[in-house]
C-alpha cells in the first residue's frame, strides 16, 4: 500500500481501521504525484488487494453469508452490503441487504440486525467475480448527520455457477455461515477476523 498510496497516506489510513474516508482525499492533494486511480480511497478506503490475496474468500453461488458488525460510534444514515466490481467502484445488481436508517445513536441500544446479518450471495454473476481481485463484498454506511462515510471490504471469489451447482446444495444445507467482522471504517482493510479477512 505505502508504494501505491505513499507512506503518509498509508499510514492515515491504517491507523485507525474504524475511521471514514472524508479528509483522506484532502491528505491525498498534498501527495506529489499522487495517483488517485491506483490509490481510490474510495474504493475500500485505499487498502489494496495486493496486500491481502493470502484472505481471499470462496463464495458459492446462492451461500448465505453472516456478518456481524462492530460499531464503536454510532451515526444515523442509510447501508447496505454489495458486490462492488472493482474496476469500476460500482454495485454489481441490487445491494444483498440495506438499510434506510442504520445505527441510530437516538435510540438506547442498536436493533441486533445492525450488528448480526445474512446475505445471501447472488446466483446470476455468472463468471464475473471468478478470479481474485475483480470483486468484493462491501459494508458500506453513511451517516446522514455526520455525514461521514464507512466501509469495510471482503475479497471474494464466487465460482461460475455452472461449476459451482454442486456446491451449491452443500453450502445452503450443510456449510456453516462465514463469519465477518465489519468494522466501521472506510477500509479495504482485509482484517482477519474469524474465517473472515477484511482487508487491512
């Protein structure tokens, strides 16, 4: 990451996995040279799949996912969980889940679903998050008062579904959810946790 991002920016972002992203672009500016389409930190805050191919993730087509989020601070604001292609940074069909209002700090204690969740992952990618890398599943949070936005990414690989029909059946009926841990942070930080990786 810091030959990407370079050093001070790299280490902005990882100091601090549960921070958003607004003031990194401002960092960035300062960065002679500074290649904002290698280093997107908008994109999982920045971090880099080169930095975390060791965690890359096999998803079957149609496998329910579990994830539980840790959110240290809340902030009132719509999220959602994604396929994001990663070339582009856009949203691969409809979110896997969402919210319109997410960690509402009015309320005395969170709704278990903002912490615990299942999505399911879709049947109709075809090939196109085949190879590590082109893909990654996304917690993506903005709050609406401080108008901060978090993400946390998971590099994934889902199998074509041809080659995966098999395993469908036993992932739904007899595989265990994976667990994840997102944290709230605009980060591809590919944090291990539990048989999780999110990339750090």
């Amino acid at each position: 990451m810091i030959s990407t991002c370079g050093a001070s920016l790299a280490s902005q972002i990882t100091a601090d996995n549960t921070s958003h992203v607004e003031g990194l672009p401002e960092a960035a500016a300062l960065i002679p040279n500074f290649n904002a389409t290698a280093c997107n930190v908008f994109l999982c805050k920045g971090l880099q799949f080169a930095d975390n191919t060791a965690n890359v993730q096999t998803f079957q087509p149609g496998q329910v996912v579990n994830m539980l989020a840790t959110i240290p601070i809340p902030h009132e604001g719509p999220m959602n969980v994604s396929v994001i292609n990663t070339a582009t940074n856009t949203a691969i069909g409809a979110p896997l889940i969402s919210f319109v209002s997410y960690a509402d700090e009015a309320l005395p204690t969170l709704p278990a679903n903002n912490t615990n969740f299942n999505v399911t992952i879709p049947t109709t990618l075809g090939s196109t998050c085949s190879v590590a890398g082109t893909c990654v599943l996304q917690w993506f949070w903005f709050g609406t008062g401080a108008q901060q936005t978090y993400e946390s990414c998971v590099d994934m690989v889902v199998p074509a579904a041809a080659a995966a029909t098999k395993a469908v059946g036993a992932a739904s009926s007899t595989a265990p959810a994976v667990k994840a841990t997102a944290l709230v942070s605009s980060a591809r930080r590919r944090r291990s946790v539990s048989s999780f990786h999110l990339r750090k």
